[in-house]
C-alpha cells in the first residue's frame, strides 16, 4: 500500500496535467449531489437544537435580539462542520463506491508483462487439461463457449441500453 501511495505521489507531481480534469470533476459532483442535504441538515441541526437551548436562556436574560449571533456561533463553529463531513462523506461515498465499477484501467508496461507471464502458465494449463479431449470435441466445445459468451454479450448490451 505503500507502494501505491508513493506512485501516486510521484505521478502527481511529475505529471499533474491528467489529475486536474479528474479533480475538478469530482469537486462539481460533490457540490452537485450534497448542496441540497447540507442546507436541509444546517437548518434542521443548527437551528433546531441551540434555538431550543439558547433560546430559553436568552429570554431569561431578556435579550432575545442575540440570537442571531448565538446561532451564527453555534453553526459555524460547531454543528455545519460535522454535518457537512457526514453527508460529504455518506453521499459522496456512495456516488465514488458506485463510480468505481466503471473505471477504465490501463496497465503499465510491468503490469502488461506480469499477465502475459500469468497467462502463459494458464496456457500451459489449460492445454494439460484438455489433453482428455479428441479434436473433434475440442472443435465443439470452442464452437459451444463462443455461443454461450455472445449470447451473454447480447443480453449485456440489451440490460445497458433499457437503463
């Protein structure tokens, strides 16, 4: 992990250019899908909870014009940092979780060789256990596999064109 990490680094700062298309895209799909839950619960926490308290309290002291600033006080510094953090997190996470299953992957040159390696000892592999088969059923298992995985295909493609 610490591998990764300092890759990352060292990429972002030797080549920034295709991080910031990247950044920016998030920051708008953060405000994008949060502005609405974070006023609802600024409102509901900041105004709810210390009117209740604070309100009581000024009114005993007969200066009910300061609430303004008690509610300023007590949103700003307390409450709208913590809920901001819950629902950034809560509805950004989700989007992010769900975004992930979409990413194109490249491999890197070592990554390219590494299953090239892999695959060969699968090769090897494959060929050892199909040693049982005739020609002829080798033949009709290909022919079966390929009917199997374009009909899949087809059903893929017609699931993603309905949503």
């Amino acid at each position: 992990m610490l591998e990764l990490l300092i890759a990352v680094l060292k990429s972002a700062v030797t080549n920034p250019l295709g991080y910031w298309g990247d950044v920016r895209e998030q920051m708008f799909d953060t405000l994008k899908l949060c502005w609405l839950p974070m006023i609802i619960s600024c409102t509901a926490f900041g105004f709810g909870a210390p009117g209740l308290q604070g309100g009581n309290i000024f009114l005993l002291f007969g200066i009910p014009e300061r609430l303004g600033s008690f509610f300023l006080m007590a949103s700003v510094r307390e409450f709208a940092p913590w809920i901001n953090a819950m629902v950034v997190a809560g509805v950004m996470g989700t989007a992010i979780t769900a975004d992930l299953g979409a990413r194109i992957v490249q491999l890197t040159e070592r990554g390219r060789r590494l299953i090239e390696r892999a695959f060969q000892g699968h090769a090897i592999n494959m060929e050892e256990s199909m040693a049982v088969l005739r020609s002829s059923e080798r033949t009709e298992l290909v022919r079966l596999l390929k009917k199997v995985g374009m009909w899949e295909a087809a059903r893929l493609d017609d699931k993603n064109r309905q949503e």
